[in-house]
C-alpha cells in the first residue's frame, strides 16, 4: 500500500506535467470509484476545468481546480496515478478513470483492486473526504519535533507501532516505514508508547524524518503494484534493512530478523537491537 513517499513521489512527478492544461474529456470506467458524486456531475464539473495545483496531506492527493473545486485522490492499496504522454496509448486492463487533456496527452487512474477513492469537493471542505479532515502532523512538516512526539507518546499506553499507524496522531505513515523507522531507533514495536525515554523519542522522530526522505528520494517502494507518476518502479525497496526480511540477519548486528503480528500488522524487528517489554 503507498505510504507518504510513495504518494509524495507521484506528486513530484505529475505536477511538472498536468497543470494548467484544459480538460478535454473524461471517462469513467469505474464508477464507484467516486464518492458522493454521480459520474454525470463529476465529468460537468471538470470538463473544460485545469488543474491550478497538486498537493499532499498524509497519504492523500489534492488537485485544485478552477471554480474553488479540489479533486482528493486516495490510491489505498493499488491506485497509481499515471501520466500518458500519449493519450492513444492503449489503456491498462484495470483503468478506472481517464482525465483527457486538450494536449492529446492524459493522466490515467487504475487500479487493480478497485479501493482507491476520488472526491469532488468544495476547497478544503474536507467533512465529507473520510479520514482526511481528522489527520495528524505530517511528519516532514517543523510542527514535527521531539516536544510534538512527546506530547503524542505522554500518558499513552497503546503500543509505539500502533501510534505511528495512528493516521490521525501521525499522518502518513504506514507498515512498511513504520518498521524501518523503529529498527533504525531500536524500538521493539510493542513498547507502550508512554514507557520512552526521552532518548529514544529523539532517535526515533530523527528516525522518521531521515527514512522518509530518503524513500522520497529513492521515488519510493516498490514491493508489487506502486508506481511513479511516470509509471516506473521506485527504488528504496533495495535499501529496506527489516521490512520483509524475515529469516535474514541484522544488518546491524547479524541476529537473525524475527517477525510477529503487532496491532493486526505483520511487524518485523530484530530482537537483540529492538529490546521486547518486559
Ligand atoms: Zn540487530
């Protein structure tokens, strides 16, 4: 499932190349796809609309339109937002939307699994967007500092990996970055979060920020269905040091990477670097 640097990614790479370019049709092959909106309202109020601007908050894509109108776009677990230089380029089998432009080029949403999510909405009346209006600090953002997460771990005992995944404390973060960023802390993801120490809520904030800008810059990962705006694979799956690495060794300490399920997600750490609670 796309996680900040993935949906931080596709940003970069669509916004040099959709904006201020008229739309010049619309089709919808999956109709559900769009919340709260007819397929016939939708297509009237984007025809001969431009995107003025993309945006991003936590794993949520904004466009803004013309006419005080932002289009929200949620991949959840295989939505890909692609640029089409070429709009007569033949569509992908699971293509459920297609934003033509008056270019002859497009931007194509598919998705395998059919759970990503458009919204049409007033600017920033996000009531109606589920999740959206309740998200917590972006966790690249200056708000999101040592005396942020220590407000956000004080008097909690829920386990620090649920409150990471929490999207309305922190938004943005998912399984596969919340793993790393533990690892990289050497936070046993089952520590109440109120047990830190102020040490460990230094290493792990710096923690977050270093992983997720290096995934951005890695254009993201990779595993199966994510992909750039551009439609190429992203490249920070090569350098995951735990996600996914059950049965190989620490690469800090040569243990052998264990994995259990915390908090409904399967969790991967290293227990002689990520100490269990006692
Ligand atoms: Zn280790």
């Amino acid at each position: 499932m796309p996680e900040l640097p993935e949906v931080e990614t596709v940003r970069r790479s669509l916004l040099p190349v959709i904006l201020h370019k008229p739309i010049e049709y619309i089709n919808i092959h999956y109709e559900r796809i769009l919340q709260h909106i007819s397929a016939q309202d939708f297509s009237q109020q984007l025809l001969g609309n431009q995107f003025l601007d993309l945006t991003r908050r936590g794993k949520y894509l904004i466009f803004t339109l013309e006419n005080d109108l932002e289009l929200v776009a949620h991949l959840r677990m295989t939505g890909k937002l692609i640029y089409y230089s070429d709009a007569k380029i033949p569509l992908a089998k699971h293509t459920s939307v297609v934003f033509g432009f008056d270019s002859g080029d497009a931007l194509r949403f598919e998705d395998v699994r059919k759970f990503a999510t458009l919204d049409l909405v007033r600017k920033a009346e996000y009531g109606q967007v589920k999740g959206l209006d309740t998200l917590g600090v972006e966790p690249l953002s200056d708000q999101f500092d040592l005396s942020h997460l220590q407000g956000l771990t004080k008097d909690r005992s829920t386990k620090v990996k649920g409150l990471l995944l929490d999207q309305t404390k922190v938004a943005g973060l998912g399984n596969i970055y919340v793993d790393e960023c533990l690892f990289l802390a050497k936070i046993h993801p089952e520590r109440p979060a109120s047990s830190l120490k102020k040490s460990e809520l230094k290493k792990l904030y710096l923690a977050i920020k270093h992983v997720l800008q290096d995934a951005i810059e890695n254009q993201g990962t990779t595993l199966r269905d994510y992909r750039t705006g551009y439609g190429r694979e992203g490249s920070f799956q090569n350098k995951l040091q735990i996600y996914g690495k059950k049965g190989e060794k620490c690469p800090r300490c040569g243990v052998d990477i264990k994995h259990k399920k915390v908090v409904g997600r399967t969790s991967h750490y290293c227990p002689a670097c990520q100490r269990e609670p006692l």
